[in-house]
C-alpha cells in the first residue's frame, strides 16, 4: 500500500513540476514581445525565465489571466496571434506608441472583462468582432486614430460598464444598440465626427453616470429622456451643431434637473456651484 501511495504521491509531483502555459499561450506572449519592440520596452522580457517572471503577465493554474503593460514603451502593432490567449481576463497596453489595426483575433478573447487600449496610435475601423467580448466590462480605446462607425455589434457588451471613445476620428451616427448596455455608467464619446441625432433610446441606460459628447457633430436637440437618467452626475453635450446650446453638468449629485435643457449658452455647472 505504502507503494501505491509513493507512486501516486511521485506522479503528482512530476505532474505540477512539468505543468505550464500552453505552446499556444507562450508564442501568442513572444509574438506581441516581437512586434512591439520588445527589447526597447521600460521593462522587458527574458524569454528564457519561467513566463510567469516575466513583466506584467499573470498566469493562474498554468493560464495567462492578465496582461498589464501600460506605459512600457510598446512601439508597433499589435499581432494576430493575441488571439490565442484565450483564458485572458484583462488586457492594458495603455500609454504606448502602438500603431496599425486592431487584429481581429481580439474576438477570439471571449472571457476578456477589460480591454484597455487608450493612449495610442491605433487606427483603421474598430472592427465587429469586439462584439464577441460579450463579459466585458471596460472598454477604453480612447485617445488614438480610430475612423470609420461604432459598430452596431457593440450592443452585445451587455456586462460593460464603462465605454470610452474620445478623442479619436469616429464618424457617423451614434449607434442607438448602445441602449441595451442596462449596466453601462460611463459614456464618453468627446471629440470625434460623429454626426445626426443623440439616439432618444440613450434615455433607456438607467445607471449612466457620466454622458460625455462634447466636441462632435452631432444635431437636433438633446432628446428629453436625458432628464429620467437619475444616476447622471455628468453632463457634456457643448461644441456640437445643436439647435441650441446646453448647459454642462461636471461631478454633479444625480439627478439632472429638467429645466437642464433650458439654460443659458456656456453655463458650467460642478458640485461647487
């Protein structure tokens, strides 16, 4: 009996010493090391250490979980092959120099719940299969040279919370499947091209905190459902071809008053006032 157990107990042993990140997993990591100029980083990686040493990976039960390489100096693109770091949970590469397209493999990364890009030189469309990531709760591509629609897909993110857009070159209209993120607190769309009517359907998103437009395209009036977002502390629709002008609302306390669509030109309202 005592044999069985030694043999038993020696299998398990060699079995977690041998375990580790799959091949897949580890060329998708050396890929992106490759692509991004993995030597110039702030913090780089020694391929030849265990993956779990190496900088800003997270790896659970033999499983990269997270990737956290914000302000690292990546300088490229980002490669097809990310998409085979199926068991990622959170992705940052924010603060970088990272360029080209968004590969899109990304929809393969189905488990993801933040996707966090902002901060870049990214461009081209934000392409469809970002509506796979249906667990997301975070998506931040603000801040690069994103053209071309919101895709409609979007609307699947049913778990997102925060939505940041801004400051990209993002036409068209805004995309009224947005209504069906119920979870959804912060919507910022700031300085990009985006034209036509706010979608009255925005009124739908009850936990919206901060509704952020400012610096668009965008015409007609602020649809008067705004006023039943009773979560709303936030408020910026100005630099836009209104039939009127609005009143900002900065780190208000909830609950947009219903004359806020009646005020005067280029009030600014904060929890000062």
């Amino acid at each position: 009996m005592k044999t069985y157990t030694l043999i038993i107990f020696c299998f398990f042993v060699t079995t977690l010493s041998f375990s580790e990140v799959t091949q897949n997993e580890k060329d998708a990591l050396i890929a992106l090391y490759n692509s991004t100029n993995g030597d110039a980083w702030n913090n780089s990686w020694n391929l030849n250490e265990p993956i779990e040493n190496w900088y800003g990976v997270t790896v659970v039960n033999d499983k990269v979980i997270e990737i956290n390489l914000h302000f690292n100096n990546l300088q490229g693109t980002l490669p097809q092959e990310i998409g085979n770091l199926i068991y990622l949970r959170s992705l940052n590469l924010g603060f970088n120099q990272l360029d080209g397209e968004l590969p899109l493999s990304l929809g393969n990364l189905t488990r993801l719940t933040s996707l966090e890009l902002f901060m870049n030189k990214l461009e081209g469309e934000i392409p469809n299969e970002i509506g796979n990531l249906s667990h997301l709760k975070t998506l931040k591509l603000y801040s690069n040279s994103f053209t071309g629609q919101i895709p409609t897909s979007i609307g699947n993110l049913v778990n997102l919370r925060e939505l940041m857009l801004g400051s990209n070159f993002l036409t068209g209209n805004i995309p009224s499947e947005i209504a069906s993120l119920n979870k959804l607190e912060v919507l910022s769309l700031i300085d990009n091209k985006l034209d036509g009517k706010i979608p009255v359907e925005l009124g739908q998103l009850t936990q919206l905190k901060e509704l952020v437009l400012a610096s668009n395209d965008l015409t007609g009036t602020v649809p008067y459902q705004v006023t039943d977002l009773t979560e709303l502390s936030t408020f910026m629709v100005s630099d836009n071809n209104f039939d009127k002008e609005y009143v900002s609302v900065i780190d208000g306390e909830g609950k947009m008053p219903n004359s806020l669509l009646e005020f005067d030109p280029g009030t600014v309202i904060t929890d000062n006032d």
